[in-house]
C-alpha cells in the first residue's frame, strides 16, 4: 500500500506542474495579445486624433492635382510713365477635364461650344489652324496613309518614327515638321465649321496628361460669358476664368518689334523656347514673352502664378481649391521717350517711302536710326522701316539697328585719327597732301584733292588720302609714288587695326538688353591695298547700334557705356523701386591720348560747321559735332550714314543714321539722305523736349 501511494503522489506532482506550465504560457500568450491590442489601440488613438490632419492631406494628395494659373502680367512704360504694354482684363472661357471622358465627348462637347458661341475662325492663329488640323487627322483609321499626318514625312523620316530611332523626343520632332510643311491649301480640306470644333477640341485635349486647366476662347463677348454661366450644367468641364488678362500696346507698330509679344494662353510655351521656360519652372500653358523686352524681362514681368488644388466630385467634375493667391507681375520703366520715339517713326517712315525706288534711288529700301544719351547708355529712340518696291508695302523694323549690319564708310575715320595719332604714325597738326596717289600703277584718291590736310582738316573733308597714309605708316612703310607698298605683316598690321575700332564698339556686341543682337562682319585681309580700304570703312560692317555706340565714346571723353533699355522695375501700383539697372561703364580710352580724341571731336565739330556734314545741322541753334560715311556696295550702290552727338561742348544726346544703297555710286550719287532729311527733324524734336 505505501509503495502505491507513493506512485500516486509523483503524478500529482507532475499534473500540478503541467498546470502551472501552461497558466504560466497562457498569461504569456494573453499579456502578448493584450500588448498588441494596445499598441493597435494607441495607434488608432494616433491616427484618428493627433495625425488626422496630416493623413487627409497625404489622401488629397494621392488624390487630386495641383492646377497652375498666370497671374496678369506687369506693364512696361516709358521714361515719363506713359504705357507701352497694358494688362487688361479678359473673360476666357477655360476646360478642366472631368474624368472618364471618351474622344467621342470631347467631340461632342466641343462641336456645341463651336455652335452655341461667338466663335470665329479670325480669331485663331495659323498654328492654332495647323493643330487643329492634325487633331482631324487623328480620328482616321490607323491603317490610313494620312492618319496624324504621316503623309507629311517622307519615307525616311516615317521609318525614323517608327522604328523608335528619334528617341524620346520623337513626338516633339513630328510635331515640327508637320507644322512647317502643312500649308493654307491643306488646311482647306476642313469646313469652317470642322476647324472650329477642332480647334476648340485640340485646345480641350492639351492638358489632358497634367489636369491642368486649358483656355478655350480668350476675351469672351459677355454674351457668351452670361450664356455658359446659366447653363453651366449644359458644359461640363467648362467655366469662365474672370480673373484672365490679355496684353495691349497703346502705340500700335510703334516699337512694337523691340518690345516683343508676349504668348497667349491658348498658345502657351512656344516651340523654340519651351526647355528654357521649363527649366525655369514655368507651366505648358503659360504664357510667356516670346520676343524682344517682353522675353529678356519676363521673369520680373510674369509675377507669381494661382495654385489651385483639384478634386473630383461624385459626378466625375472638377472642385477648385485656391491654396495659393496669384501676385500680379512687376512693371519696368525703359528709357525710351515716346513722343521722341513716335517723331523718329514718322520722319523715317516718310522719308523712306517718299524716296524708296526713284531715279538713283532703285535700291533704296530700309533706313535705320537711333539715339542715346552717352553719359549713361539710356537709349531714347531707335526706328527703322524696310520696303517692298514692287508692292510699296512698309514694315516696321526698329530692331534693324541691332540686328542688320551695314557698310560704316567714312564715319571710322574718327577712329582711324586717333589710332594714327596714338601710335604716332602721324603728329596733330600735321599735314599730308592730299592728292591722287599712285600705287604700283593703281590710283587711289579722295573723291575730290583737298591739298594739305592735316588731322583736323582730314575729318572735315573727309580725306581717303589722309587715312591710307596712316595705314601705310602703321604697316612700317612710306608711300613712295609708283612704288608698290612694301607692308612686311599685313595681317598684324589688320590686327592692330582691329583692336582700335573695337576699342570704339565697332565689330562688338554692344550687350544691348534685348534678344537677337547680332556681332558684325569681320572682312580678311590678305593684302596691302585692302588695309587701305579698310581704314576708310570700306571692309568690315556693324550695326547702328554699334555705330551709335562709337560717336558716344567720341563725345564723352572716351568712355564707353553698355547702351540699354531698362531703368528700373518697380512693384505694380506702387512707387517702391527694386532694380535699377544704371550706368554700365564697359570701358575708357588711355587718359594719356585724351589729346588725341580732342583732335577727332574738333574734326567732327569743323564736318558741321563747314556744311560737310549738311546744311540742317549746320543750321541748328545747338552747336552738334557729327561725321558722314559714304560706302560703296557691290561697286554699283553707295550706303549713306550719318552720326554725331551735342551740344559740343557738353553731349547729352548721340546719334546714328544709316540708309543702306540708298543711292547709286556714280556721277549722279543722292545727297545723303540722313542728314538732309531726317537727322534735322528728330533732333529739333529732341531739343524741344530736353531743352
């Protein structure tokens, strides 16, 4: 009996452990669970009360897109605060996609818009046409040879396409090259009413991959704005954007190709300039300056953009949330005096197409002139007109003066001066006879013999003999009758050449502040009688601009400054000023020879006053110090300039004409016709204003 108690009192010790073994494992297990019930616990708690907000943005943002709006754009005025670009408003009728829309209804909804409202096809440009077109390309069957255009490309090119060898950018490449070769014939193929609805639908797909809104019509009648807003329902997607702006000048053609135009919003971001407006961080659909003041400034001008977050409703439309308030742009203030500006465009515009292709006239076609004040760079006036002689049409082309090159002629030979008196080649005061000179049996002569002419004298006449003997000298040699010249480094002597009339701006970019500025044509010398030609003008061609550029360095003492427009910008309807651009002085003449270019201005001072230069400015009340150059072109032309500053003995304004073959070069050469008829206008005009 004990031994079997015994046995029996073992088992209830090991069933008591098993007991407590397993208690044990289960308030392990439940401890286990009830900890990560707490921690899901205090984690709902988290989320539901502390981290709520945080999460519904993170949903938001998940769920809607951020939708970019322009802000109107500043205004750009002239030195006394008249505008030449306005911002005013416009009511545009703008589509923001709701979802799950088909082709078939954008097609629908935009052929009602097409039908419903005032559209009309004057009202779109060539591209917008050209778009258009290629979208009704699009609804034919693939199998189409003209499906999207490909019947545009040739075979290479749509095996190019095809096969994926354009890379990335091969949509963008297509695009171009339908643009450029679909004509006004082929957009003919559609009916009127065909190019409305497409052009409205290409304009309501656009923005199809961003969600961002797109500009359907711009400054809408009231009319149709009061239409679409009572009957909105009847348009989904569709809405009236009555904080829109469009872009006004006051002052028509008047210099209207130097301050540019800006983008419209069915345009947006031009082909030729989208990467740079990109990578600034501009929209697809923005519009932007495109030419001219417009586009160097259009960063101060453009303001800061609407950001509007969209969300869809239950009906698939989209809700606008405005997260962050348009900021109206910047306006600039430009140097340039309208009523100068506007006096300057007549004078050239008539005299232009009063002379343009009479009798020694036949070639005559364009006239360039330009001002500005040489103490700092402000320009005040440029304007230029070209011609068509067979239908008398007249463009507007004040840009010409930095953009057109001409033949300079005789006007260097200021520079010429200074570089024969700096190098010592020639003294002041002394004199050279000037007659026909024979070189290796060739003449070479001034247009009429002038006698002894020393540096003074040489500028007054406007003596060649005078300037080739300094060439000859700065080559080392001395004119010897008969004898052929004898220059031992003609291209070093070309160089140095160079380096003195770019030490006036000529053959330089003046850094005009404005788009397109073109450098000059440098001409090769490769012998002795071209530096002859050379130190007269008759080689290289520069702009007016540089031209203007180089009397302004003869009038004030030698120093250069960066001719520009900008004065200052300014926060739109306020006074505060934040940029002012002032005096950029690129650089001066060595003090040393201030003699030298004192010699020159008294040559130009004597042009005038001994009527060389012209009886209206000879005849001016201000005492004005100028220089003609008459340049011979393809031997049958001659191009006359004009350039000259005053009052002479305190400059406050420079000048510069050209008018490019504006006479033949013969017996029967035209007066110059910058100077006897239209520098004396625009300076009476000038002195009228700034007393």
């Amino acid at each position: 009996m004990k031994k079997v108690k015994k046995r029996n009192s073992v088992r209830s010790r090991e069933a008591v452990n098993v007991e407590r073994s397993v208690s044990k494992r289960i308030i392990v297990f439940a401890s286990l669970i009830g900890a990560v019930f707490l921690v899901i616990f205090v984690r709902l708690i988290y989320l539901q009360v502390f981290s709520y907000n945080e999460y519904v943005e993170k949903k938001d943002d998940y769920t809607s897109i951020l939708q970019y709006t322009s802000a109107p754009r500043g205004q750009i005025f002239d030195c006394e605060g008249r505008v030449l670009a306005k911002t005013v408003v416009s009511h545009n009728i703008v589509f923001t996609s709701p979802n799950n829309m088909t082709r078939q209804d954008y097609l629908i909804y935009a052929r009602r818009l097409a039908t419903v409202f005032d559209v009309s096809l004057d009202d779109f440009s060539l591209q917008a046409k050209k778009e258009a077109y290629i979208a009704w390309k699009n609804m034919l069957d693939p199998d189409d040879p003209e499906y999207a255009g490909n019947n545009f490309l040739n075979e290479k090119e749509q095996a190019a396409y095809v096969s994926g060898v354009w890379g990335t950018n091969a949509e963008t490449k297509k695009y171009s090259i339908l643009m450029s070769r679909i004509t006004e014939d082929d957009l003919k193929e559609m009916s009127d009413e065909e190019m409305r609805t497409y052009v409205i639908y290409s304009r309501m797909i656009a923005n199809l991959s961003t969600g961002q809104e797109s500009v359907i019509l711009e400054d809408a009648p009231d009319d149709d704005v009061a239409y679409l807003v009572e009957h909105k329902t009847e348009f989904p997607g569709f809405d009236v954007d009555f904080g829109g702006w469009k872009r006004e000048y006051p002052y028509g053609e008047t210099l209207s190709d130097v301050i540019g135009r800006v983008s419209t919003s069915t345009d947006g971001l031009p082909a030729e300039s989208k990467d740079y407006y990109l990578s600034k961080g501009y929209q697809l659909n923005s519009p932007v300056g495109i030419s001219g003041l417009e586009y160097e400034y259009n960063d101060i001008l453009a303001g800061t953009e609407e950001i509007s977050k969209i969300t869809y409703d239950s009906n698939g439309l989209a809700v606008k949330e405005t997260v962050q308030n348009a900021r109206k742009g910047n306006d600039i203030v430009i140097s340039v005096n309208i009523d100068l500006q506007q006096t300057m465009d007549d004078t050239v515009k008539n005299v232009l197409s009063a002379n343009a292709g009479t009798r020694n006239r036949e070639n005559f076609k364009s006239l360039f002139m330009c001002m500005m004040d040489p103490n700092n760079g402000d320009v005040l006036a440029l304007s230029g007109y070209e011609i068509d002689l067979e239908t008398r049409k007249m463009t507007y082309f004040a840009s010409g003066n930095y953009v057109s090159l001409v033949n300079p002629g005789s006007c260097i030979k200021g520079a010429t001066v200074y570089m024969g008196l700096s190098e010592g080649v020639v003294k002041p005061g002394e004199t050279i006879m000037d007659e026909v000179m024979d070189i290796n049996g060739e003449e070479f002569a001034s247009f009429e013999n002038h006698g002894p002419v020393d540096d003074v004298r040489a500028l007054e006449v406007s003596s060649n003999v005078y300037m080739f003997h300094v060439a000859i000298r700065l080559g080392g040699d001395v004119y010897q009758k008969g004898q052929p010249l004898n220059i031992a480094d003609v291209q070093g002597t070309h160089k140095k050449m160079e380096q003195y009339y770019s030490m006036f701006g000529l053959g330089n970019k003046t850094n005009l502040d404005i788009p397109g500025e073109v450098s000059g044509y440098m001409g090769n010398v490769m012998l002795p009688g071209q530096l002859l030609n050379y130190s007269i003008g008759q080689l290289d061609m520069y702009t007016p601009m540089q031209l203007l550029q180089y009397v302004s360095v003869i009038a004030t003492d030698g120093r250069m400054y960066q001719p520009h427009f900008l004065e200052y910008a300014k926060e739109v309807g306020g006074d505060e000023i934040f940029d002012v651009y002032g005096k950029h002085l690129e650089s001066t003449l060595p003090e040393q020879n201030e003699a030298y270019l004192q010699r020159v201005r008294e040559g130009f001072r004597a042009c005038v006053t001994s009527g060389n230069c012209g009886d209206a400015l000879k005849d001016m009340e201000v005492p004005m110090a100028a220089k003609t150059g008459t340049a011979e072109v393809e031997t049958v032309w001659t191009t006359a300039n004009l350039l000259g500053f005053g009052p002479y003995d305190d400059p406050t304004v420079a000048f510069a004409c050209s008018s490019p073959t504006s006479s033949v070069n013969s017996e029967s050469v035209g007066e110059n016709i910058c100077g006897a008829q239209v520098v004396g206008p625009v300076l009476n005009k000038y002195f009228e204003l700034y007393p």
